[in-house]
C-alpha cells in the first residue's frame, strides 16, 4: 500500500513544482520607464504595411522602408517587399521631393500632402520624425513620450497611435507602432502598420 501512496505524494510534489516554476517565469510587469532620449540624426530600417481606401474601395500594399535624419533633413526610401524602389522622399526646410521609378520628381512645400498625391495613401512623414522614436504632439499640442505603460496617443492631425511592441534592451525604443487614421476633411480612412528593425544602442 506504501507504493501507490508514495507515487501520489511525487506527483503532487511534482504539480506544485509546476506551478511555482509557472510563477517565477511568468513575464515581469511592463516598465514605466519613457522612451530613449530623442535623437536629431537617426538612421531606421523595418517593413509597414498600409490599408486604405481609395475612390472608396479598399486596398492595401506592404514594403520595406529606410529613414535617415540628420538636422532638419530627412531622407525616406520606400521599396516593395522583393526589394524593388517605389519612392524616394528628400526633405529640407521649405521643400520636400517625391521621385517614383520612370517619372519626374514631385516638389511641394508640405510632404505630407505630396505623398498623398502621389502615393494615393498618406505617408505621415512630417509625424514620424517623431513617431519612430516614440514621440508625438497631443491632441493638445503637448510633447507626448510614450513608453509600455503609456503606449497611445492621438495626435492634432487625427492620427492614433499604439506603440504595440519595444525593442529588447535596457531603455525602450518602439518596435512595432499602429497609426489608424478615420475619415474625413476629404480624407478617407487609412491604417498603417509599422515594424522597425532592431536599433543598435
């Protein structure tokens, strides 16, 4: 009679060790600790992928992106996702330039609407200067800094943002971020998805 005994007392020890090793490796909560400092040279990599509407029907498309900043100089490429160049920005205080394959460039004052124009989805370029690094304007024009506790933001514009994901590291810099924008003011819906490539410190 001892064996079956003894065989019920190893499997309930070997249950509570179950459960206590669940409970030591269970996820640490989410830090409050805001985003990296803001830098005004950066160079980014990742992949976004966009849906929205046009002429009021859905679509969507998915590529890769590199972002260069330095000063008030921003360098944008966009390509598909076999590697092929869709766009190319430049912008510059007071000028911004689109260049699709086989046309001339497209020169405008405003990035944002020339993207529009040309792409046929808005490229919020002027907002992820910020965006990028886990920064935006509130709706109230305060400087938001978020971080995996205060992960969402809607900006002035009507963009909404979610920081969804972080880098690994000590100081949180955004992974992967959600910008959904509704309809209206002759703008129709539009949804991106943007995932960054792992930033060295």
């Amino acid at each position: 009679m001892s064996l079956p005994i003894a065989r019920k007392n190893l499997v309930a020890a070997g249950f509570a060790c179950a459960l206590l090793s669940a409970c030591a490796t269970t996820g640490a909560p989410p830090s409050a600790q805001p985003v990296a400092a803001y830098r005004d040279s950066v160079e980014l990599a990742g992949r976004l992928s966009v849906n929205y509407q046009r002429d009021g029907k859905p679509e969507s498309l998915s590529g890769k992106f590199v972002w260069r900043q330095s000063g008030q100089r921003i360098d944008v490429s966009l390509a598909s996702p076999l590697g092929q160049t869709i766009a190319v920005i430049g912008v510059a205080p007071g000028l911004a330039t689109l260049t699709q394959g086989g046309q001339a460039p497209r020169t405008a004052a405003d990035i944002d609407s020339l993207s529009a124009q040309a792409l046929g989805w808005p490229l919020p370029v002027s907002g992820l200067r910020d965006w990028l690094q886990g920064y935006a304007l509130d709706a109230d024009g305060r400087r938001f800094a978020a971080s995996p506790l205060r992960a969402s933001v809607t900006t002035g514009d009507g963009w909404r943002l979610t920081f969804v994901s972080w880098q690994d590291g000590a100081t949180p810099r955004p992974k992967r971020i959600d910008a959904e924008r509704g309809a209206g003011a002759g703008s129709e819906a539009v949804a991106i998805r943007i995932v960054i490539d792992p930033v060295q410190p």
